[in-house]
C-alpha cells in the first residue's frame, strides 16, 4: 500500500513542477516579466561549483 501512496505523490510533485515550467516558460516568452540567466552567470556558477566539488574531493583525502 505504502508504493501506491508513494507513487501518487511523486506523481503529483511530478505535476506540479510540469505546470511551473510552463508557467516560467510562458512568462519568459510572452509576459516578458522574466529573463533568462546571462552565460556569464551561469559559467560563473559552474566554476563555483567546480571548486567546491575540488575542495571537497581533497578534504575528503585528508580524512581518508
């Protein structure tokens, strides 16, 4: 029984963010109220989280 509930609600999660996505895909195309990110923010974020992934594989050395 326990799938079953489980699986209604990954099926209702799945929905709700189907809707969000066309709600900001609509915004972003039609209303204009929302723009997309800039590249450079997004390679700037990528960097960061190149980084942080670097630094956690050496402090996860250290430990080991």
């Amino acid at each position: 029984m326990s799938k079953v509930i489980q699986l209604h609600n990954r099926r209702h999660e799945r929905e709700v963010e189907d809707k969000f996505i066309e709600l900001l895909d609509r915004e972003v195309k039609t209303e204009g109220k929302v723009k997309p990110l800039s590249t450079s923010l997004i390679e700037r974020m990528d960097a960061l989280r190149l980084k942080a992934e670097q630094a956690k594989a050496r402090a996860e050395i250290l430990e080991g």
